[in-house]
C-alpha cells in the first residue's frame, strides 16, 4: 500500500508574512505523517524559516526547483547542497513552467535527479504533454520520453526514494482536470515504463501523483483510482482551508 503524498506547489506567490502565517496556522493541523505526506514547496526565499517553523511537525517543506550542481559560478542559482544544509526535504524538478520558460530539458532534470539523491532531498518529477500532443494521441509518448529521461541511470534503491508527478500541461491552473479514468490510464502508464526500467517491485512502490487543478472537490475520485498515489497541487494549495481539506481527503 502506497502512502498518499500531498504537495503544495506555491510558485511565485505569496508575501514572507502570509508565508510565515500560513505554515504556523496549518503546522499542528495537518494529518500524522504515518497516514499522508503533507508537503509544501515554497519561494526558496522563504525556506530556511518554514523550514524551521515546520520542524518536528507532520508537515514538510520542499523547493520548486535547484541546480544539478553542488557550488560554482551560477549567479542566480540555489544548490542542492544548499537546500541539504537548512534541511529542504523535497524538490519539485521539471516542472512544465521550468521546461517551457526556463529551458529546462530532460537531461537536467536527469542531472538534478542524481543531484537530489545525493543530498538525501525527495525529487518530485513532473512529466505531462501539451493540449496538441494530447488531441495528436502523442500523450503515452510524451511521458513515456521524459520519465525515461529522467530516470536514467539509477539503481531499483534510488528511484524507490523518487515521486513522479504527472501534470497534463494543459490542466495546470486553467481549471480543467483530467478525468480520474484518464489521469489514472497515464499513471499506469508511467508505472509501466518504470517497471520496464527497474523491475515490478520497484514500479509497485513508486509514488506517482496526478497535478492539473486538483482541488477539495476532485481530490477523492482522483485518489480512488489504483495508481494515482497523491497530487502536486498549485492554486489549491494557497489556501489553508482547502490545503487542509486535500490532507484530510487523503488519508
Ligand atoms: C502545479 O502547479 O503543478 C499545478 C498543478 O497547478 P494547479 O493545481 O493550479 O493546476
């Protein structure tokens, strides 16, 4: 039996103090970890102190993005070396928003994987298709390429420390969401190309969640089906209610 894994995606938004404010509010409120990992992948800005206000909770923080590389000349860039030494748990990677306006390509992702692991952080692999790929019945074939990308060159050990995240582009903060019976079609999918990769244990174990406007009100019929195991969650995630709403619906 799979834990069920519930990541807010905040991205660029909110202020420190509606930060700081929501983590205290929601810290004590949310479901004992043995039942779901609640999860929350802030503006980097703002992690080492809900890094801090989150310890010895139920709750986790994650990043949204890092580099693949421990220390050099990247102005601009966070490490994941970094993120290790304030105790970042989880790192979003490849998230359609970074491979559509920030150049990310499979074999950073890949790089960033490997970067992960290394540093004892959780990777949150996003992969998904476009509405054309979608309507050009390309979909299997989208994910199928950047999952193998992404997972190249680990041991069967390593990817079961890995969550996958499938995102369907065109359903991420648009409102529109996948069907369950589609959505889960699409994990199964992903489930078999890591079978084909590392083996059935390591594919009946691996987290994948389904992301693309999941919200209190899908959330259930989403996580019914067989191999759909959480969600990577944006807008809904803003909110404390409806944060809590999606905890407390996972468990
Ligand atoms: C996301 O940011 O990964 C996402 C799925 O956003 P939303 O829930 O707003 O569609």
């Amino acid at each position: 039996m799979r834990k069920p894994i519930i990541a807010g995606n905040w991205k660029m938004f909110k202020t420190f103090d509606e930060a700081v404010e929501f983590t205290e509010s929601v810290r004590e409120k949310v479901p004992s970890e043995e039942k779901v990992d609640a999860v929350i992948c802030a503006p980097a800005i703002f992690l080492p102190t809900l890094v801090d206000i989150a310890m010895e909770t139920d709750l986790a923080i994650g990043a949204q993005n890092m580099h693949y590389e421990n220390e050099g000349a990247f102005t601009g860039e966070i490490s994941p070396s970094q993120l290790a030494s304030i105790n970042v748990d989880y790192v979003i990677l490849g998230h359609s928003e970074r491979r559509e306006y920030f150049n990310e390509t499979d074999e950073a992702v890949n790089k960033k994987v490997r970067a992960a692991l290394a540093n004892g952080i959780v990777p949150i692999i996003c992969c998904g298709e476009t509405l054309e790929e979608r309507e050009a019945q390309k979909t299997e074939e989208k994910v199928s390429s950047q999952i193998t990308a992404a997972l190249e060159g680990f041991t069967p050990e390593e990817v079961n420390h890995m969550v996958i995240a499938y995102e369907p582009i065109w359903a991420i903060g648009t409102g529109k969401t996948a069907t369950a019976d589609d959505a889960n079609a699409v994990c199964g999918k992903i489930r078999e190309v890591v079978e084909g990769l590392y083996g059935k244990e390591t594919a009946e174990s691996i987290r994948i969640q389904y992301g693309g406007s999941v919200k209190p009100e899908n959330i259930e019929e989403l996580l019914l089906k067989e191999h759909i195991d959480g969600a990577l969650v944006g807008g809904a995630s803003l909110d404390q209610e409806s944060y809590l709403a999606l905890l407390n619906k996972a468990q």
